[in-house]
C-alpha cells in the first residue's frame, strides 16, 4: 500500500532518539515522527510520552524522494476547534493571567540579576586601582 500524505495510520515505536522516534508502519518502512511533532506542548524528554513498541497514531507529513518519511503523533490526534480552545482560556479570569503573568516574568528578572552579578563578579565586590 503506498504512503499517502495527509492519511492517518497506525505504527510501532521502534527507537527513540533526544531528537525524535522512528516509527514502523503497516508498509513496512520506517519514519520519523520529530520532537516537536510528539505533543502540543513543549516536550523536554521524549521518554516521557513514548516507550519502544508502543503502538501510535501518526499523520503522514510528508513522503521524501530519498524514501524519508515525516510523521506527526500530535496532528492525528482530533484537535479540538478553536472555539474550544478560546472557551478553556475564559475560564481563568484576568487577574489570574495577570497574576501568573507577574510572577513568571518577576522570576526570569531574577535569573537575569543573578547572571548579570555573577558576570561583574557579584555583590559588594570593590577593586582598588593598584
């Protein structure tokens, strides 16, 4: 049966890599489905949502003429509509958003500062001119 882009079919993980899994389809050839293809939020470690031998869904992205073939778990799976999406952000109210907003960005300032201080040498540091 030939690999049709677009098409959802099912596979066997067959290796996992820091930058993807290769998956096994019904045809017999083997794709990659690329880290970021795996879910829709940012994944930091594959092993954390795929084992070797598991058997996914996967969306054929494309078919290369060196018989590379891009596969994508996140897009086979149904995504909910827009309207879905917009609804599940009303939910928190602004202040929350503000809040959260607040304390992430108070966060990556002090990261900033702590970086910055350590690069001039810390606090309290004096040199004298010699």
């Amino acid at each position: 049966m030939p690999l049709k882009v677009g098409s959802i079919v099912e596979g066997v993980v067959t290796g996992i890599t820091n930058f993807g899994a290769f998956v096994q389809l019904p045809s017999g050839e083997t794709g990659l489905v690329h880290i970021s293809e795996v879910a829709d939020s940012y994944v930091k470690d594959i092993n954390e949502y795929l084992k070797k031998s598991e058997a996914v869904k996967v969306k054929i992205l494309s078919v290369d003429g060196d018989g590379k073939i891009g596969l994508s778990i996140r897009k086979a799976i149904s995504n909910p509509s827009p309207k879905q999406k917009s609804r599940r952000e009303d939910r928190i109210s602004f202040e929350d958003k503000l809040a959260r907003y607040l304390k992430e960005s108070d966060e990556r300032l002090q990261d900033l500062r702590r970086n910055t201080e350590a690069k001039r040498g810390g606090r309290g540091t004096y040199r004298e001119a010699y």
